[in-house]
C-alpha cells in the first residue's frame, strides 16, 4: 500500500519507500525493520556455494580415458517411496490442508457471484481502516454487524465503492460521508453510491448494517463442553462471508478495531490487543480489540467461548516483553498451558533468524477452535482442541512472518505462506535439536509426484491446499534454496524480503527477485524448475578412482536419467570419504551427462552424492572401480540414453586393437542378447540394443546389465528399459 501522511495516523514504521500509518490515538513507537541495501557483485553459483574444502572439480565435457567399470554390486535403487511413516502420523498438517480446502467449498458460488468488472473497481480505492462493529447471538445463531471502511481513493475519482460480501446475510443500511447512500447488492458484490464524487487522495468513508446467519465453512456456530463456541476461518476467500470488505491480499487495512458483544458468558479472542471489555447492556459484554498493524481480510478472526486463559510472556530481541495469551477451553487448560509452552521459545529462535517478531506491540497466542489443525490468524493462531504437537505450534508461529508480515499477492502463490511453514517446522527443529533432526524433518516432507507449486487455478481449493505440493515439495523450496544461496546469503535475503515485502504481500517473482538481489546470482532456472515446472530430477552416478602423482584422482559421472520432465541444474554436493577423512566438493550440474574430476591427497575409499540430502532428488548409485596407474585398459563409457525404449547405444573405447565381446544380461544372469562378438580398433565404439532378445522378442521392462570383455578386462554397465 501506498499511504501519504494524514494527522488522524500515527506513523508507526518508515521502510525505503512506503509508510504504514495506525488509526488510533496512543502513541506507538517505531518499529524497527532491518533494511539492508542487497548487496550485488559478479558472484557464480558456485563461488557462493562452495565450501571451504572445495578443492578442484572440474567439469569434463568428455570422459577421456575415464573408465566406469567393472561396477560393483549395484546399491540397492533410493527409497522411491513418496513419503515417510513419520508422515503419516503428522494428522494435524494435513488437516489443516483439508480444512482449509473444505473452507473453501463456497468460492465457485462467490466467484459465480463476482460481477464483472468489480475487481477493477476496487482498485479504484485503497483501503486505510475498517472497523467490524459485532454482535454475536449463539441463540439464535445471528450476526449482526456494522463493517466501517475507511479508504484512499487512487482513481482519478470515485463516487461509488464497490465490496466484496457474500449472499448468506443481507445489507439493510449503509451511509457515506455520513449521510445516509443508497447500497445495492449483485452478484456477491455491494455497491454503495458515495455522498460525492471523491477525486485522488481523498479519504472516503463508508457504514454498511448487515445481519443474517452466516454460517458456513468460514463461520461457526459450534459448542464445546455445553458452550458455544463461534469461529471464524475466512482462508482464503471467507471474510466477505461475515463481513463486507475488499477481500484480496494485495490490499492490506492498516489497522483494524473489533467490537463484539457476546453473552457475558462468553470471552472473545481476536487480533492485536483487547483494549477493554465493556457492559452495553445487562448480559452482555463488548470486547475491543484494535489490530494495528497492517492486516488482510482472510487474517481477521474472531472466536468467542467461555474461554481459560493462559498468560505468558516473550522476551523480545530488544529486551522488552510481550504478552503470549493463549485462549482454551477449560477442559484443556493444564494440557494446554504444558503443550503450549514452547511458543514462546519459538517466538525467540524464529525472531532471532527471521527479525522481530513482527506484530511484537501486541501478542501473539492460539485461540482454541472446533477445526483440527490450525490456522495462522495475524497474533491470534485458531488451534485445534487436544493437540499441541510443537510441528504445528511452529508452523502456525512461521505463519505469522510467511503468511500474516508477507502475505501471498494471490493464492496462487500460496507456497510463499505454507511452503515457508512447513519448512519452518523443521527449521525448528534444527534450532531445538539440531541439525540432524532438521534433516530428518526434510526427508520426511518428501514427495516425489507430478504437478506444479505454483497453483495454476486459485479457483480450485483441493488445489491451493494440495498438502503434497503446496505444503510438502514446497517446503523444500526453501531448503533447498537455503543450500543453493549459502546460509549467510539465504537469511540476510529473508531478512532483505522482510525489509521490502513485509506488512505487504508479495509473488514468486518478488520473491525471487529479492533473494536474487541477496546472493548475486540468477536464480532464473531455480524458479523455473521447481516453482513452474514438475517432478524432480534423477542421478545416475558412477565414478572410478586412480593414482595421480602423490595422491589419488576421482572421476565422477553424473546422468540427469530422469525422462518426464527437463533438465534441472543444481549445485551437488559431492562427499569423497577418504582416508584422511571426508572432503566434501561442490558442483554444478546441469546437463544429461557431466564429468568431474576431483584430485584428493589420500586413498578415496567412498563417494557419496548429495549425502546430506540438499536436493528433492532419486540417486542411484552405478558402481566404482580401481584403474591401475599407466595401464591401457578397456573402458565400457556407459549406455544412453538410459532408461530407454526402444533403443540405447552401448560405448566403450579400446586402447588398441582387441577381440571384443559385449553381452547383455539380465537381473537374474541369464543371458539376453549378444551385442557383439568380434575383433575392433583401437579406439571409441558404440553398439546398439534395439531392446530385443536373441530370438528377437521384445525385452520386459526393467534392469539389465551390459558385460563387456576384451583383453583380459571385464566391464558391466546397467541398463534400465521401460517399455
Ligand atoms: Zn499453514
């Protein structure tokens, strides 16, 4: 949002290029955000990546004189399974993606009802401030409101303001100016006729009384224990459901202030701070909260109960305190007050990586609701009733700075909010654990399927919150993006997207654009591959080992083998276990077959690809071997393609002229097809399979392994055909 300073607002956060201004009158101090000019320069992937250890890989367009073979046995093929038991148990995660898809169900009947145009009208104004003036009767199960929106007018001018409202409550008054206007309503649009035309900059300020049922999947007339219990979920298209509002997350209120009167049974929790509970009538009791910081419909929650309350505090960075309230049903309150507890110790890793704790003048705290799950309402997390697992307590929190400080511009962009989360949970972990149990955490959110993050219909529920794509392959994004940047880069741009998204939302590309701007460098094909594009990429990987002067020589094959999607380039991480110990090499792959060369001073014993796990990756190990130093041997160069069908080229190069013969064979040892049987020059040859037996029958799908002998030397080499 783009505000001018007005003396009804205080000025409470100044950033490069936009102020953000709180509607009421206590002073508030300024708030700190870090901004940090990027830093830019002709970085490489790889010179960012590299550890200290990097020694010399070099990328070899072809592999002269390298050998691979004869291969060992071949290690068993990487777990393809999509996902780990640790996963099936984390209920909690996936009900909130099912929640908050069922939570979706009315959006065909409100886009249905959307007008044409009224997107555009709506850009017409920009809203400062609304007010949600409620009362809440769980007897008779009706609302009853009076929504004030105070707004900028951006357009040359305006004299109608359009809102997003849906149709299960019904507008009876509305006044502009304050003067009475006449409203009409259509198509899940309200239109209210100003008392003026407003021309650009000027304030407008329009009242709509409203009341009805507005029960729904984004509104709740439920019970606990015997009492009522009213929630709300307006994810990600719900706050039109109970109140009449610009319901996008591009355009964000500055401050919002929520009256509601309940029973005086009944305690509400909502966002921000509760400045008083007052009596307006025998029975009754009105909680007022004020939320000052900037906010998005969907992110404006109530919940009303007869609520226990638990009071704790967080130590902010600063050395102040802050309230952590967290509201339960009573049942629960020594469960809760133990389950909870944690958060505040989150509230302290995460604000130490990630900056402030960014609604830090107010609170933050969960409010007990009737979905499983939680959802990361902005200062005020609605939990599920029974379960404080500290996954979702920190996915919830993680909400606060990847959900509620930067919202997601659209829902198709939804993996900046849950893909975020998500990762926060084991990032979490890391800080509680360490590093193992954050690399457990990542295995674990594994999912190796088709369909893009990048949500291609935001109309589509099941696929916002696909938890597969949206909240696990997201979460790598991430981490992997963690790895590719480097640790000081990846968090100094967190910190520079914070600085320039924060209070805001943000795309893809801003995003992209921002952690580019942090590590210098293009982060193009990054995006591309794992944001827009499917599935992931496989490594077929064989390497030999030789003498080289005083040390040894370790030559590495990398196949990207993968055939449903493009090629991926990513840094790798190459580990060569050796006697002096590991050293640990990075580099870039991106190609259908690469060499590397790596010089180490002792005998390399192991290599390992990936080990730590930094890539959403399949590795399928194809054996090593041992080349005598200055010894003419017989190299059998690999097929390709491989996996193929119908047709692969086998290679191998001669040192000179030899009898050759390459047989094929299959998993069982049986032999398949003899490929050729005869004397060859020196030199490089290539023989095909056509995939056929020797009586000529179609070969079944699956593995087979080229033998190759001549000189007294005997190379294999699998192969994979897929039919
Ligand atoms: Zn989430």
């Amino acid at each position: 949002m783009w505000l001018s300073p007005d003396p009804v607002y205080h000025q409470v956060r100044s950033g490069p290029a936009r102020a953000c201004f709180r509607r009421f009158s206590d002073p508030i101090p300024k708030v700190c955000v870090m901004n940090r000019p990027p830093r830019r320069g002709p970085l490489s992937w790889t010179r960012s990546i590299l550890p200290a250890l990097l020694l010399a890989a070099l990328p070899m367009s072809a592999p002269a004189g390298a050998a691979v073979g004869p291969l060992t046995p071949l290690a068993p093929l990487p777990g393809a399974a999509p996902w780990s038991a640790a996963h099936h148990s984390r209920q909690h995660r996936l009900r909130e993606a099912e929640s908050k898809a069922r939570a979706g169900m009315l959006r065909q009947q409100l886009d249905q009802q959307r007008a044409p145009g009224a997107d555009k009208a709506m850009d017409a104004y920009d809203v400062r401030f609304y007010r949600l003036v409620l009362d809440v009767n769980p007897a008779t199960y009706i609302l009853t409101g009076t929504t004030t929106v105070e707004a900028v007018v951006t357009a040359a001018s305006l004299s109608q303001m359009q809102l997003d409202f849906s149709f299960q409550l019904s507008a009876s008054a509305a006044r502009a100016g304050g003067s009475p206007a006449t409203l009409a309503y259509d198509a899940g649009i309200l239109t209210i006729d100003l008392d003026r035309t407003y021309t650009a900059g000027e304030t407008v300020s329009v009242e709509i009384d409203y009341a009805g049922n507005p029960t729904s999947s984004y509104f709740g007339w439920s019970s606990h224990g015997g009492q009522p219990l009213v929630w709300t979920l307006s994810e990600p298209y719900g706050a039109r459901v109970w109140w009449p509002c610009k319901d996008v997350n591009t355009d964000k209120a500055d401050s919002v202030a929520l009256d509601v009167t309940v029973p005086s049974n009944l305690i509400v929790a909502s966002n921000g701070v509760l400045e008083g509970v007052t009596t307006p009538a025998a029975g009754k009791s009105t909680y007022h909260w004020r939320e000052r910081y900037p906010i998005a419909p969907y992110l404006v929650s109530i919940t009303a109960h007869p609520y226990a309350i638990i009071n704790d505090e967080y130590q902010t960075l600063a050395g102040g305190t802050m309230p952590v309230v967290h509201y339960v049903v009573p049942s629960e309150l020594a469960a809760a007050t133990v389950g909870l507890a944690p958060t505040v110790d989150m509230l302290g890793a995460f604000a130490q990586a990630f900056g402030e704790y960014p609604f830090v003048l107010e609170k933050y705290g969960h409010a007990h609701f009737t979905w499983g799950g939680g959802m990361e309402h902005q200062t005020c997390t609605s939990l599920g009733i029974g379960s404080y697992p500290e996954y979702i307590i920190a996915h919830e929190l993680g909400h606060q700075w990847f959900g509620d400080l930067i919202t997601c511009a659209d829902f198709s962009h939804i993996w900046l909010n849950e893909g975020f989360a998500t990762w926060m949970e084991a990032y979490w972990k890391e800080v509680r654990y360490g590093a193992a149990s954050y690399h457990a955490e990542m295995a674990a959110a594994r999912w190796m399927g088709g369909g893009t993050i990048f949500v291609e219909n935001p109309g589509s529920f099941s696929a916002i919150f696909d938890y597969y794509l949206t909240y696990l392959k997201a979460s790598w994004v991430p981490h992997m993006l963690r790895h590719v940047m480097g640790d000081a880069d990846f968090f100094s741009g967190l910190q520079q997207y914070r600085a320039e998204r924060g209070y805001a939302s943000a795309t893809t590309a801003q995003f992209q654009a921002v952690m580019e701007a942090a590590c210098g460098l293009d982060l193009s094909a990054f995006f591309q591959q794992w944001i827009y594009s499917e599935y992931f990429p496989r490594y077929d990987y064989a390497w030999v080992r030789e003498p080289a002067g005083a040390g040894w020589r370790v030559r590495l094959r990398i196949e990207q083998s993968q055939f449903n999607t493009g090629l991926f380039t990513m840094p790798l991480d190459v580990r060569i276990e050796t006697e002096n110990g590991p050293l640990t090499f990075v580099v870039q792959n991106d190609q259908a077959e690469q060499w590397y060369a790596f010089e180490v001073p002792s005998y390399p014993a192991g290599l390992s690809l990936d080990p730590d796990n930094w890539v959403l990756c399949e590795k399928r190990f194809q054996g090593t071997s041992d080349v005598p130093e200055a010894e003419a041997v017989v190299y059998l160069l690999g097929a390709a393609p491989n996996p193929f069908n119908p047709r692969t080229t086998v290679r191998f190069s001669l040192p000179r002229d030899l009898d050759v013969r390459l047989d094929l064979y299959d998993a069982a040892g049986r032999l398949v097809a003899v490929l050729a049987e005869a004397p060859f020059a020196a030199g490089e040859h290539g023989v095909d399979w056509d995939g056929r037996d020797r009586q000529g029958r179609a070969a079944a799908s699956g593995t087979y392994y080229a033998r190759l002998r001549a000189g007294g030397d005997v190379r294999t080499v699998p192969l994979t055909l897929v039919r």
